[in-house]
C-alpha cells in the first residue's frame, strides 16, 4: 500500500511537471523576473499538496491552494496574457493531480 502511495507522489510530481510543460510550450511568456525554477517548484507542491488532500478526501480545501496562488499574483493577474496562462498552468496541474489522486483511491479500494 505505502508503495501506491509513493509511486502517485512520483507520478504528480515528476510526470505533472512534464505534463504542464507541454500544454503551457504552446503559451510561452517572456521573463518578468522572479526566482528561477520558481514556478516549477511551485507546480510540484502544489500538486503534493493537491494529490494529498484527495488523498484524505478533503476536496473543499483545494481552495486554499488557488487562493494562495492568487493572492501571491494578484497583482500580475490584472495582464490577461498572463492571467490566460496562469489559469492554463494552475487548472491543468491541480487537473492532472486530481486524476492521480482519484485513479490512487480507486486502485487502493480494488486492492
């Protein structure tokens, strides 16, 4: 069982990495600044974050990670072309999580 687990925590955060990064190559921005790798690091957690809470079935607070990621980019969200690519990146890795987690439930009840 501990290695479902971890095997789902390896697919969201190594596989969603890629998978965020060929839907988002078509919608490339230009640099603004920030930290480098930030934004991948960021995609990792919050898809831990997200696979874990499925994980415990606790879907409601799955907005906790959007609100938190809107507040720290309020600012630059008022730019539709990054407000489109934001939403783009954030829907499709917390989507991609989402499906792990509910494909990792359902495996572990056949089991």
């Amino acid at each position: 069982m501990m290695l479902i687990y971890f095997i789902s925590y390896i697919v969201v955060a190594v596989l969603g990495h890629f998978f965020v990064r060929i839907i988002l190559k078509k919608y490339l921005l230009p640099e603004k600044g920030g930290l480098e790798k930030a934004g991948a690091i960021i995609g990792i957690l919050e898809r831990i974050f997200t696979l874990t809470l499925v994980l415990i079935n606790q879907y409601e607070s799955l907005a906790l990670i959007l609100t938190a990621k809107t507040i720290a980019r309020f600012e630059e969200l008022k730019d539709r072309k990054f407000a489109e690519y934001y939403l783009i990146g954030t829907l499709s890795s917390v989507l991609f999580a989402m499906l792990v987690g509910i494909f990792t439930v359902w495996l572990l009840k056949i089991l």
